[in-house]
C-alpha cells in the first residue's frame, strides 16, 4: 500500500528504549542533549514576539511565491549588517524551515536517482530528504587533524554522472567546523569544473567561538579518529529510531572510506589561526562571537544557503526559514524561475508571521549573547572537569551548540550511552548518530542550563573513570 521511499525502519532502537524505561520508573534523566533554544532558560521578550504577530495586515491574503517582500528585505538587511553580504531580496524565497527549503533544492537540482555528496558525520535529517526527494546520498568524509578539514580527495572519487550538486553544513553538525576560505577555493573550483551546484546549510552562522573557547582541552591527534572500527552494537544504525529531536531513519555507515590527510590551505591565507590546547582550565569567556562569512555572497558558482529563524533568533516555533540563490548571472535567473514555481506550487509561508518577521529577527541581538555566553561558560566547565584526564577528550569546536568527546572504545558509543542512562541518569548522544566513522564518540549539546550540564559532565566522567 505505501510507497517503498517511506518504508523506514521505525522501531525503537535499545537507547530510546532505555531512555523511556528510566523514565517511566520514574528516574530523574540530566539532559546533555537538549536543542530546543525554548527550554533551556533563556529570557525571550515575550511581549515584543506576541504583539508582532497580531498585525492587522495580516487579515488580507496576499500570495507572493518567494514570501512577502518585506519580510525578504528583512532578511536582506540581516546578511547586510551582520555578515557584510549584498543579497538581493529577489533572490530571497521563504519557507516554514530548512527542510522544505532542502526540498525545494534537491527537486530543483535532481532527477529521481540523481546523486547528492554531503559530509560525514553530520546532521542525520538529510537521509530523510534524500529519501523523500527520491535522491540518493554519497558521503564525503571530514577529516581530524589538528582540527576538522574537508576530504577533497573524497569528493573527487565521489562524483559520478548523477552527481548534481555538494551539501556543506557551515558551521557543521555536531563537529562545529566553518569551512575555511582556503577550502571555499577548493570547493567552487570543484564545482565550477564539474557543473555542480553548492548548497549551504548556515543555521549556526551567528554561532562562531573565540579560538581560546574552542581550543580548549582538545584531541590533536589524528590517526585514532579515522580508522574504520567495526561496530560491537547488537542493531545497525539503519535499524533504528534516533531520539530527542533527531528524526528516525538510516543511519548506517556505507562503507568508510580510506581518510587521506590533505595539505591544510596555508593559514596565513585564510585568516584562521592554528588552535591548540591552552591547558588553562579557567580560561577567560569570550563574550563576542567570532565572525565568518556566509555564501550568500558566493557568486563563482551557483550557490543556495539555507537558514532561518530557528537559530538566529532561536524561535523554531515561528517556522521561517529561506533560501538564499546566488552564483552566476544566467543560472541564477534560471534557478529563481523554476524556484519561484516550486514554491507558488505550495505557498506554505502564513501571513502573520512573514509580517512579524522584523520583530523575529531582531530577536537575535539577545537571544545570540544569551546563547553564546552559555555556549562558552559550558565550554569552559568541560574543560576544567577534562583537564589532566587522558580517558575523555573533546574535539576542536568553531561554533555552533555542539562538542564532540572522544572517549575510550572498550564498547559500542551506544552501549555506553545505555549505560550513562541506566547507571548515571545522564543523557548523551552516540557519535553513529551523526554517522562517526567508529565507536567512541559521544555528542554533547552546550546549550543546557550550567548548574545541570556541569553535574551531568561530572556523572559522565565519574563513570568512564571506573
């Protein structure tokens, strides 16, 4: 009866099931998972948000496929002020979130079967678009070393005749590494002599760290974080459902290839500096985010960046997001008429909030300090817990709401997380969520009130420590 695209595997996987059973009998779970910006203590301007939406012109209908004009010029403005990006508003088309605007690209670019590269590990939600859209998925590998870089290489054996286009997530997620401007070289270079398009996932753009934030107590080995390990957990990833706001679906390592060490793009070139250890556990919190720039003023190759609201302003609820199309002359134009069809096809943007959108926005100045200084004074009560310890280690962090430990393979990332659930009622995620190359690997959200994610660190590391 059903279309075999949406023939997924929706049992519960052993974590869920563990999750669920602790809490049933009633345990109290610490959450070092939490991404949902409206639940963990931020202070919203609650009477600002609820009058915008209230407008009275919001009573009239008026159906314009990219979304209301003014609310595009909004979004203009922010790439403007923020990121010193000229974006036209006309090349601007809204939608309720970053998924549909994915959506709107991939049938946009793809022919059913057509061929995707997308990064690795990286946010799961892909595989469900991929599938939806009928596309398929060919990973590209990130690799450590001293920090996270892109596997050109990779992407050069990766590429077929179906390839239509290169997803980068900037920052990624969960490793929280920008891609660097030596590697934006490389990348329209590649793209331009192959036909491709980019398409740019920004959602945690605003969310970039100071270097001594992100240094930190980190990992700068590279040789233990790409050998392929082969999974001890009883179920595949593609057998399971992922819990706490990751979507359920295929998370299954489709072979890991062999991760060959590029030459870094010289340092001096790209204005990045070279982030080591400080060792100092008390380092001071930044309180300004480290700015990097968007793709929206990418104009070697046709680019769509993708972002929106959720982030931002840290208001998923309001359900904006938009694309953003630029690249050269002609395939802009072509691209915008034939987006601008897809999104007339459905019209999904409600009125009310397109008008709201300059209070939205707006939003951020707070919301931004608020979660970065969270962000940052978690960081620092990571590393103070870390320092000295050899058995737990975190991975270099450029931005974003997200850590990567490395922690000892004596078992499954997930058979570990089960335990920290039943043992210490401290809740983590498994690196095959976000599709790691081996066990090892724990994810940790630093958006978690302080009091709560400093105990959890404490329960975790008390528990590796035994």
């Amino acid at each position: 009866m059903f279309s075999d695209r949406t023939n997924w595997k929706l049992a519960k996987n052993r974590f869920t099931q563990a999750v669920e059973e602790v809490r049933a009998a009633g345990g109290k779970i610490l959450d070092l998972t939490a991404s949902n910006p409206t639940r963990v203590g931020l202070e919203y301007d609650s009477q600002a948000i609820l009058a915008a939406l209230s407008s009275p012109r919001s009573l009239d209908y008026d159906a314009q496929a990219k979304g209301l004009l003014q609310a595009r010029k909004e979004v203009a403005a922010y790439y403007r002020s923020d990121h010193g990006a000229d974006v036209d508003p006309e090349r601007i088309v809204l939608t309720t979130s970053t998924s549909e605007g994915y959506s709107y690209v991939f049938r946009l670019l793809c022919n059913a079967g057509d061929e995707l590269l997308v990064p690795k590990p990286s946010y799961p939600l892909f595989e469900f678009l991929a599938d939806l859209q009928d596309v398929k998925l060919v990973p590209y590998p990130l690799i450590y070393d001293h920090g996270w870089q892109m596997d050109f290489h990779s992407l050069e054996r990766a590429v077929t005749g179906r390839t239509r286009g290169v997803v980068v997530v900037h920052p990624n997620n969960p490793t929280g590494s920008y891609v660097k401007a030596g590697e934006v070289e490389l990348l329209n270079a590649f793209c331009r002599e192959r036909g491709l398009a980019l398409i740019v996932d920004e959602v945690f753009l605003d969310y970039g760290l100071d270097s001594a934030a992100g240094a930190g107590n980190v990992h700068v080995g590279a040789d233990p974080l790409v050998r392929p390990v082969e999974r001890s957990s009883t179920a595949s990833p593609a057998q399971q459902r992922v819990p706490q706001g990751l979507k359920p679906g295929s998370l299954a390592l489709n072979g890991t290839a062999e991760a060959v060490p590029l030459p870094k793009p010289s340092r001096e070139a790209s204005g990045t500096v070279e982030l080591r250890s400080t060792g100092q556990p008390g380092a001071a919190v930044p309180t300004y985010s480290a700015q990097h720039a968007s793709f929206a003023a990418n104009r070697e190759v046709l680019t769509f960046t993708l972002s929106g609201l959720s982030k931002i302003a840290a208001l998923p609820q309001m359900k904006v997001a938009w694309i953003v199309t630029n690249g050269p002359e002609d395939q802009v134009a072509a691209a915008m008429a034939r987006l601008e069809v897809i999104a007339d096809t459905y019209l999904s943007m409600n009125a009310p909030v397109q008008w709201a959108v300059p209070t939205l926005l707006a939003q951020r100045k707070s919301i931004q300090e608020q979660l970065l200084e969270r962000v940052e004074k978690n960081l620092v009560e990571l590393d103070r817990q870390l320092a000295g310890k050899k058995a737990c280690q975190r991975l270099e962090v450029e931005g974003g709401w997200y850590a990567v430990l490395r922690v000892p393979m004596t078992r499954s990332d997930e058979e570990l997380a089960i335990e920290l659930v039943r043992e210490k009622r401290v809740l983590l995620h498994p690196g095959h969520f976000y599709d790691f190359p081996s066990d090892g690997y724990l994810v940790v959200s630093l958006i978690g009130e302080e009091v709560e994610f400093g105990e959890g660190i404490s329960r975790l590391l008390a528990y590796i420590a035994e």
